[in-house]
C-alpha cells in the first residue's frame, strides 16, 4: 500500500489502482456525515478535486492522486458515510482508478514514510 | 496574535483526551475522544459536561435590584424590573440601529443581578455596561475566580441531586445559591442544548473537584464546543456573531419572545433602549427578513455562507445561511439563516447554492428536535 501527503492511501489490484483515505485523516475528519464520489467514466488529472466528504466539522475534498479514469465508485460510503470512519482503510474505499501509468504509484510514501510524514 | 488564555480546567481537558482549539481567546476543548457525534447523542439521551469558563460572569449591584434593573432596562429591552427574585431571564444589548451587541442571561439574585455573556464580547459589554452605569453608582464586577460549567442533557437533574439534592426543586430558568462540596454554587436551570439542564458558576479551587465528581457519574460524558454547536444548532438558539449580529434586529431574528409585553409599544416601561424606535418599527410592521429553520434536502450539509435563491435557476440572491451543519438527533443536514418575509413561511421551497450547483432546501419550523425542559 501507498500513502500520498494527501492523507490517501493507494493499493494496487491488476490493472487498478483503489483509493481510499488513511485513519489519520479520517480522525482528523471526525463523524464523516456526507460523502460525494465522482461519475463512473470519469478521466481525472492528478490534483483533480473529484471526491467531497464532509464531516460534522468542515468540508473537505479527496484529488485524484494521479491521472486516470474512474472505472468504479464505493456507493456504500454514500449510503453509509460513516463507513469512513469505521473501517477507513478496508471497507471504505473510495474509488478505483484505471491508471494509464502504473510507475507513477512508486512515487508515493510507504507506510513507514507516511507515518513518519504525520508524526 | 495575543496568547491564548488556558481555562482553569486545562489539565483535565487534556487528561480526557481534549483536542483543543482557539475559540474567542481561549484554548478550548471542541471534542473529547468519544467525537462530536457520540458527544451530542450523549447529550440528548443522558448528561454532558460542558466546560463555558470563557463565558463572561458578570455582577452588578447598587442600593437594591430595582436600581439596577432600571438601569440595565436603558441597554436590554427587556423586563428586567419584573424578573422575580430567583428568576433568569434571556435578554441581548441592542445598538442604536436596532442590531444586536451580544446577547445574554441575566438573573434576579435579590440584592444584585448575575449575568453571563458571550466570550467574545465579554470586554466589550463591560466595558459598555461600565461606561453607561457606573456613573449612575452602580458596580459592575467581573467575576474571574469562577468557573462556569454546563451540565445538559435528560439525565442532569438525578445527576446533579446527587451532589445538591435542592435542584430537584428548581423549575427551569430558575437560579439557587447552594453548597456543592463545600463550596458555594451559582445555579440556573438552563443551557443553550434545548435540554433540561444547569449551569454551575463554581470557584475555580472547587472547580476541579466537582468537575471530576460528576465525571464519575456513568451517565455523564465530558463534551466539547463542537457538540455544543450542533445541540443549539437542533433546538433553534442563536450563535452570537453568525445567527445575530449588529446587523440583525431581535424581531428579525426572532426573538421577539425575549422583549416582554412592559417594554414593547404600550407597555409600562415602553421603549428607553437603544434601536427602540427601529424595533418597534418592526414589531408593528413585520420585519422586512426573518430568520428561518432550513432542510436541506439530501444529505449534504448546507454551512454559514451559503447563498439562498428562489429559483433553481438562480437570479438575485434572497439570502444566506447563518448556522449550518449536520444534525445527529434529526439524522439530516439543518442549518437557519435570514430570508425575505414572503419567503419565511415553513414549507416554503428555496435553492442553496452548494459547489456552484443549486440544491433545494425547505424553510423549517424551529426547533428541529423539541425542547426538553423542566417547566
């Protein structure tokens, strides 16, 4: 698994790229109360606010953490936003994202990184 | 930036896992470890623990209480005059246009009034009250070796009888003097979370303790100004600075109730306080914009800034969203927020305007959840 300084982590299934936010982020959220996803079909750049989440503190926004296009979306977490915040790193994924440049994922921290880069 | 000032409770907030935030110059708790959700559930079905030592805690006192409340009667209109003894009642300083300074609670403690103001506005209202009454005598005192706690929520009454069996026998709105452990407390039935409740002004050596004491209690958890803001949120109370402002008459904001019948046109105390000649304008007139109670329908929460339209399509604006957020007892997004009058009647269907997309949202009765007083 891949973590950005975006607080998401990325993990690679096939051709795929899942994308989903880390329990960092979803203890700095709080209570996540919404969630939007984007549109299946959907070709995202890399910084591309695609995701909103709001919580019972403030709203947020998920980028798209390189370029691709959504080929699936969690609808759970709609119905259940707070999935989020219960199993943030499992059953809460966000979106899965067809990347056209797989090396791209290698840039990103691993775990011990990331938890280095939150302290 | 002028150093935050810490509450006398700090090292407890920080024992119950606190995260602490600036709020109006101080560090305060704005959630505990349970989360704002769990906090404001809490809240609602059983007892929370709110530290409000930021609160302004004011005395004012000359030769009697009539004195006094005659004085004030020129800054509130209110009937302070008529607040019996042992009585709080809610009340707000207005300007000379009408708008709002800060809004606040003040009580009837026999020789004296105690009254307790927002803690952004606190230096400000002090000063103000010194200026326009210590010439007339009388002292205006701020007390600061006090804290002030919140115990709110259906389960505050059998909780706190442990401690104080006397406030079984307090109806809300209510204020007692009693010795809690020792040490001498300032009570009122009431809070600002719509539920039965008290505010406790304990000195600040006993604060810990008593804090504690009730912490132990199962029924009570500690919560934090985020759930705070999403009980009064529910039940339809002003925020100071969002929902009210200088910018906002009493009978805009709907608050009408708090000016008694003696200080509105006619009445025996008629007048006397700054803005009264714009607000009995409005009292008579209807109010040109009201303060509503907003559904947004979905599930997204429509924040303060939020820009309503009549139409989806949009045109001129018609207003704006003061308080706005999700709210766990109702299970949806509510927010309030001021509209032109024809457009204040519940049912009534508007767009806000949420990411640069027009979403419906329907003006509302308040409050959102009932009240839970003691009568």
């Amino acid at each position: 698994m891949k973590f950005t300084e975006d607080h998401e982590w990325l993990r690679v299934e096939d051709d795929l790229v899942v994308v989903g936010i880390t329990e960092h982020a979803s203890t700095q959220l709080g209570d996540v109360v919404f969630v939007e996803l984007p549109e299946v079909g959907t070709r995202v750049a890399a910084g591309d606010e695609i995701v909103v989440i709001e919580s019972v503190k403030a709203a947020s926004d998920i980028v798209a953490p390189v370029d691709g296009e959504i080929v699936e979306v969690n609808e759970a977490i709609v119905d259940e936003p707070g999935k989020v915040n219960e199993d943030p790193l499992g059953e809460a994924w966000f979106f899965k994202l067809k990347v056209e440049d797989m090396d791209e994922i290698d840039k990103f921290m691993d775990e011990d990184a990331y938890n280095d880069f939150v302290g | 930036m002028t150093e935050l000032k810490r509450l006398v409770l700090h090292e407890l907030h920080e024992e119950l896992g606190a995260r602490m935030v600036p709020f109006a110059g101080y560090e305060m708790p704005v959630q505990y470890l349970a989360g704002v959700m769990a906090e404001h559930t809490h809240t609602r079905e059983r007892a929370g623990l709110f530290d409000v030592s930021h609160m302004g805690q004011v005395i004012l006192r000359a030769d009697s209480y009539q004195t006094v409340a005659l004085a004030l009667e020129a800054l509130i209109p209110v009937d302070i005059a008529g607040l019996a003894e042992g009585r709080q009642r809610y009340g707000f300083f207005t300007d000379a246009q009408g708008g709002i300074l800060d809004d606040l609670m003040l009580a009837n403690r026999g020789d004296h009034v105690f009254m307790v103001v927002n803690a952004a506005c606190k230096a400000a209202d002090i000063a103000y009250m010194r200026a326009a009454l210590e010439p007339q005598g009388i002292g205006v005192e701020e007390i600061t070796d006090r804290a002030l706690l919140a115990l709110q929520g259906p389960m505050a009454g059998a909780v706190l009888a442990a401690h104080a069996p006397a406030v079984a026998d307090m109806r809300f709105m209510d204020v007692a003097v009693l010795d809690i452990g020792g040490a001498e407390c300032w009570l009122s039935r009431s809070g600002y979370t719509g539920e039965d409740g008290f505010e406790i002004s304990v000195p600040n050596a006993a604060a810990g303790d008593f804090a504690r004491a009730l912490l132990a209690d199962d029924r009570v958890l500690p919560i934090g100004l985020g759930a705070r803001d999403s009980l009064r949120l529910e039940a339809g109370l002003c925020l100071y600075g969002h929902d009210i402002d200088t910018g906002t008459t009493p009978v805009e904001a709907g608050l009408t109730w708090a000016i008694q019948k003696a200080r509105r046109p006619g009445g025996a105390r008629e007048g006397g306080y700054p803005g009264a000649g714009r607000i009995a304008r409005h009292l008579a007139d209807g109010p040109p914009r009201r303060r509503v109670g907003l559904r947004p329908e979905g599930r997204a929460p429509m924040r303060e800034g939020v820009t309503l339209f009549a139409t989806e399509a949009g045109g001129e604006q018609i207003g704006t969203i003061t308080s706005g957020g999700f709210g766990p007892t109702v299970g949806a997004p509510v927010a309030m927020g001021y509209v032109p009058a024809q457009f204040a009647a519940p049912g009534t269907r508007l767009w806000g305007e949420l990411r640069g997309r027009r979403q419906p949202v329907t003006v509302a009765e308040l409050p959102f959840t009932p009240a839970n007083f003691k009568r």
